[in-house]
C-alpha cells in the first residue's frame, strides 16, 4: 500500500502554474503602463518647461521700461492671461498679484519676479512674460521724414536702418542728420546725407535706445521779379549759383533788367542788398556768386524794354484795326 500524498500539494501546483501564467502578462502590461506614466511625466514636464521660456522675439539682454506692452501668460490659469503697458512709474498691474515694479529688469528677471509672487497663491506656477511693444527701446525720428515717430531699436541698429523704417525722407528733407545720443546730450552729431546712401557708408553711425535723429529741412533761396517761374528753390550739398537758380526759375524774360539783379540777405545788422552784375555773369565776365540759406534773388523789370514791348504791342494792335477796318 502506497502512503498517501499531502493534500496541499496539488494545490501547491495549481498556484504555481497560475504564477507562471499571469506573470508575463503583468510584465507587459505594467512596462505598458509604466511607459505611458513616463511619457506622460515627460508631456507635462516638456509642457511646462515651453511655458517657462521667453519668447523668441523677445531680446533677453533689453530692459524693460515705461511704456513698454507686457503678455503674461499663466501656464495652466487663463483667467491670469493679461496684456499690460508699464506705467511712467516703472510698475505693471498683473492679476492676484497687483502692481508690480519690473523696469530695469529683464524680460527673464521679470518672469522670475512674477513667478515668486504668484507662489504665494498657487502651486509651482509656470509663467510666460512677452513684451508686445518696446516703447523704452525706441529711438525719435523726427523732422523731413515721410513718417516720423519712435521707431524700436532691437539689437545692432544705425541711421539708416530707422530712416528706412520712417519710410525715407521727404522731397524736403535738406543734407544733413542730427543724431544725439542719449548718454551724450549735450554733444549732437551732425552726419551729411548724400542722395545715394552706400555712397559713404562711414554715414551710417549706430543708434541707440533713446537717441534722436533729425533729418533738416533743405535751405531755401527764393527767385523773385522777372523770370519765368518765381519760386522758391531747394539749395543743394554743393551750394547754387544765381545762374543756377535762375535756370530752376525759368530764366528771365524779355523785358528783364539784368543789370539791376540783386541779393537781399538777411544779416545780424538786418537786410542788406548786393547789386549783381548780371550780364557780365552771363558773358562769363564776372565771376557767379554762391547763394546762402534765405537768400532773395530779385530780377527787375526794365522800364524801357516793358515801354516798347507796350508801344510795339499797341502799335501792332492798331495796324490790326486798320486792317480790319479796310476790308470792303
């Protein structure tokens, strides 16, 4: 007679070979799992690392200043997404945190700040600051432009980079830019502006936040009396000649006094004239004289040349009538 088996080993097998079964099965599917908890730790973590970033236009070495347009984006809390202008103060109202003093800091500096004082109401909070405008990194372009205005100076600017964003100069603008640069006020730059701005690229100086460009107005030298044209004229970089000048305004007419031309300029002893001996000019006889800025060029009627033009014209006025008059 055979002894008897223990009673728990076959139960002891079963369990066994229930392990043997399952276990693979809890292999895959807890990697499966365990795979989908790191991806998505690694989504979250991707997520909020892009939140933390600085926006790509935004230049990490500017400072922030008044006037500047802040986005505040609030990873996870949209009603905390916020469009703000720093105040003339330096301060910037963000929601649950209120006014907050961010000029002189950078865009970084300021996200770090924001972030520290929104700790204080919510857990690990993940912000985004995107300056929307630099209305402190800006430099004045004024006076012949087609559009001044204060125009951004993000990274390595120079002159003409901003004339080019006033839309170039107006018909006139004269030849040359006053560039002062804030850190030196009190010594302005003069820079001469040629028609063809890559003739002298040395023209072309840097131009920093803050500074102010002026274009100048042309010189002006005006052609009165008998020519064809009395007009004003803008001067040139070269300077303009009195025949110069008459040549823009037409020339002179048949009736002109040429030897009465004269220059009325205005001095610091007041108005002074200079008669200009017009025909030897014109005979090469006479050197032709330089206009400056204001100048008043007058050409004269001739009193006896306009007598006969009248006298020829009423003469032949009359020789009309009769003509007419002796037709049958």
């Amino acid at each position: 007679m055979q002894p008897r088996q223990p009673r728990f080993g076959a139960a002891l097998r079963t369990v066994l070979l229930l392990c043997a079964v399952f276990h693979p099965l809890y292999s895959v599917f807890g990697a499966a799992q365990n795979s989908q908890d790191a991806a998505s730790s690694s989504s979250v973590s991707e997520t909020s690392e892009s939140a933390h970033q600085v926006a790509p236009s935004a230049n990490p070495t500017l400072q922030l200043g008044p006037g500047d347009l802040i986005e505040m984006t609030a990873y996870g809390v949209p009603d905390l997404n916020t469009k703000s202008r720093i105040s003339s103060k330096g301060d910037i109202y963000f929601p649950l945190i209120g006014y907050t003093h961010i000029a002189g800091l950078t865009t970084e500096e300021a996200q770090e700040l924001i972030q520290q004082r929104l700790g204080e109401y919510l857990k690990n909070p993940q912000v985004s600051l995107f300056v929307a405008e630099y209305a402190s990194q800006g430099a004045s372009v004024l006076g012949e432009v087609n559009k001044p205005g204060v125009y951004p100076v993000l990274g390595e600017q120079h002159l003409f980079d901003l004339i080019s964003a006033a839309s170039g100069t107006s018909e006139k603008a004269g030849h040359s830019i006053t560039v002062t640069h804030r850190t030196d006020p009190d010594h302005p730059i003069t820079v001469p502006l040629s028609r063809n701005l890559t003739d002298k690229p040395e023209n072309n100086v840097a131009v920093f936040p803050g500074d102010t460009v002026i274009v100048h107005k042309a010189d002006i030298v005006y052609v009165v009396g008998d020519v064809g044209r009395p007009s004003a004229l803008l001067m040139d970089t070269g300077g303009l000649t009195v025949l110069r000048a008459i040549a823009l305004a037409g020339g002179t007419t048949k009736t002109a006094k040429l030897n009465g031309a004269k220059i009325l300029r205005k001095t610091a002893d007041g108005m002074t004239e200079t008669p200009i001996p017009l025909k030897k000019i014109l005979s090469a006889k006479a050197e032709d004289p330089i206009l400056v800025a204001d100048d008043v060029l007058v050409i004269p009627s001739s009193f006896g040349k306009t007598l006969a033009g009248r006298s020829l014209e009423a003469a032949m006025q009359s020789a009309t009538l009769l003509s007419v008059l002796a037709v049958p």
